[in-house]
C-alpha cells in the first residue's frame, strides 16, 4: 500500500530523469535541508499538494489560469505528477536542470493569460500571482511534514521558506516569503480577495476519484484528500465547498501513522536517493 504511494514520486512517463548525475553537482535547496526531509515523504508530498492547490484555486486570478489552462480535468494523474516531478527537480534536481526546468516552465506561463469570471484580466507570470503559488506550495508542503510526519520547530518552518528563494526567484516570485511569518503576512493579505466557487467542489471530486491509486486504495485516497483540507487555512476551510470535509473523528491518528510508516520505507531508486548518491559520489571521489 505505502509503496503504491511512493510510486507517485516518480517522474511520469517521458519525463525520466537521472537526479545522481552529475556526481557533485548542488541542487537550489541545501541538501539535508528541511526540504529534503520533507519532500522525501510520499504521504507529506501527496497532503501538501493538495491543500496547496486547494489555495490556489480559491484566488480568482490563479483559478482562472489553472482550471482554463492546464490538463487537470482531463487527466489530474498526470498533471499532478508533472507538478510533483518540477517540485523534486526544484529540491533535488542538479542546479542545472533545475534552471533549465524552470526556464521552460516560465516560458510557457508567458503564453498563459485570460480574463477571470469578474472579468478581470489575468496573466499567469503576474508578480503578485507567482508569490502566492510559491507561498501555497511551501505552506502545503511544510504544514503537511508538521502536522502528519514530525512536528518542526519554529525554526525549522522558516527554513522551509527560505530554502525555497532560490527557485522563487527564477520563476520570478521575487517576493515570495522567506519565513513563516511573512508566509501569515501574505495570507493575511490575501484572504480578503479568497473566494470560494463550484471549481473547489470539482476538484474535491476529482481528486477523490480519479484513479491515482488502485480501486482498493481509493478510501485510502480519499482520506488524504481530507486530510489536506484539515490542515488548509481557517478562512478555506469555512468556505462552503470545504465545510466539513476535513477529518473525520480518529482519523488523524490514522494519517500520521501512515506518514509515519512511509517514511520509513526504502527509498529505493526515488528522486531523493538519486541525489543523495550524486553528492556521495563527488565526496569520495575528493577522499
């Protein structure tokens, strides 16, 4: 079962890449970095991901160019593996084809642009924009690492933000949070101008069905998307499309033990491990 969820770690198909090569090279995060730690949980991973997009999704402006312009309701499996795949090139990738990753990946945004249902106009490498999707995506994952895998200290959550600046700033989040205190300055903010909408409900269902896992897993998966709304922010969470779809009595317990016990696992030929052995590589050559 845990391995089924370590599964979704893997580039998707077409997208292979060796993260052990080149020996030496340094990823953007600091290796054995609170992003390593974090990012190295599939469970953490899958949680922080969806609360993260929930996020997304309830700002007008980043709903629009999501839901009008991605895959997602076509395909979600592979939309989330893709973004799960430019998250671990991001932590663990070699500097190189981090930069390069991202290059494409702002090349593409440029062409993305539109109207909101307000009708206001949108485009997808707006400043504004690129700093509340970095800040989700760091908050998501973090809080997810914190509230299933093993608590992090006050210090460690600003590492999270701060090891993340470095790819911030190549796909232009120049003002993306550097620590968690500027992340709740950001929500803050930003929480006025959240909304919710029938896209929310969708995703919910989208996300609780869709094949990611195997039919016997999919209360398994279910659970997980639940688990994401528990840990969403209280503005998100009292919107009507997320009300009372959190968790359910006792089934905290069950999360955390199978984050827990995915983090124990092997990690096998995965991204992590990958990078691991490139760095290792270039130190004993230099013994």
């Amino acid at each position: 079962m845990l391995s089924t969820i370590q599964s979704l770690m893997k580039p998707p198909p077409g997208m292979a890449f060796d993260f052990s090569q080149p020996a030496g090279e340094p990823a953007l995060a600091p290796a054995g970095g609170v992003s390593w730690r974090v990012f190295a949980n599939p469970v953490a991973l899958f949680v922080g991901g969806v609360a993260a997009v929930l996020l997304e999704l309830a700002e007008p402006s980043v709903r629009a160019g999501v839901w009008d312009h991605s895959g997602f309701r076509r395909d979600p499996g592979l939309r989330l593996r893709r973004t799960g795949y430019a998250a671990m090139m991001t932590v663990y990738g070699p500097r190189s084809a981090a930069q390069e990753m991202i290059a494409r990946v702002v090349r593409m945004h440029g062409n993305v642009e539109g109207a909101t249902s307000a009708g206001l106009p949108y485009r997808a490498n707006d400043p504004r924009l690129l700093d509340w999707v970095h800040a989700t995506a760091a908050f998501g994952f973090t809080e997810a690492y914190h509230r299933y895998v093993r608590p992090l200290s006050a210090a460690d959550k600003d590492a999270a933000f701060a090891e993340g600046q470095h790819s911030a700033h190549l796909y232009g989040a120049h003002g993306a949070p550097r620590s968690w205190a500027e992340w709740e300055a950001l929500l803050a903010a930003t929480t006025p101008g959240l909304e919710g909408s029938a896209v929310l409900d969708e995703f919910l269902g989208i996300m609780a069905g869709a094949p990611l896992l195997p039919a016997p897993l999919r209360p398994l998966q279910r659970l997980l998307v639940r688990a994401a709304v528990e840990i969403s922010p209280a503005a998100l969470r009292s919107m009507p499309q997320l009300r009372g779809r959190g968790l359910r009595l006792g089934e905290a317990a069950l999360v955390r033990a199978l984050a827990q016990a995915a983090g124990l696992l092997p990690l096998g030929d995965s991204p992590p491990a990958q990078a691991a052995r490139r760095l290792a590589a270039s130190r004993d050559r230099d013994r």
